[in-house]
C-alpha cells in the first residue's frame, strides 16, 4: 500500500458503514500482518486488520452466493472493487 491518501466516494463510504467497515486511513495503511490463504491455490498474503475484515466480508458474500442464498451481487462487487482499489496485490492474489 502506498502512502498517497485515498479519497472514498460517498458511496464507497456508505458501502464501508452498511458492513461495519472502518474508513479511518490508519485502518487500510496499518502493517500487514496476518497471513491469509487464497482458498484454490494456496498462495499466501499478508493483511493488516482493516483488509482481512473487508476479505472475510466478500468471502462471506462468496459462500453465500454459491451455496445458492440470495444475496446483492452489485453490493459485492463493489465491496470486491472497493479492495482493489485498496489492496491492488494481495487482490490479484486472493480473488483475482
């Protein structure tokens, strides 16, 4: 993550506070340091905090989808965005 400050649009931010996400910079800038799995390959990355609580939201979502539960598609796409734009390589690596 680099250190050039991020603007969220509104409703990146509204996004963030519907799932109880964090938008305070020290959250997404914080060191990595939880090692987390992409789930097919096995491949590692490290996450601060504020990414592993967004990732654990869209794998939610994920499951939830797959396992056939109606959910808002659009709502996780902008969350899966919302990491890229955030986490641009541990994205290609955990849900690319």
């Amino acid at each position: 993550m680099n250190n050039n400050t991020i603007k969220f649009t509104k409703g990146e931010t509204n996004l963030m506070a519907k799932y109880q996400l964090v938008s305070d910079q020290r959250d997404y800038t914080a060191t990595p340091y939880l090692e987390t799995f992409n789930r097919f390959s096995g491949e590692a990355v490290n996450l601060n905090q504020f990414a592993l609580k967004l990732y654990s939201k869209i794998m939610n979502l994920v499951k939830s989808y797959e396992s056939g539960v109606h959910i808002n598609v659009s709502e996780m796409d902008r969350l899966r965005y919302l990491f890229l734009k955030l986490f641009p390589k541990e994205y290609m690596i955990l849900l690319d």
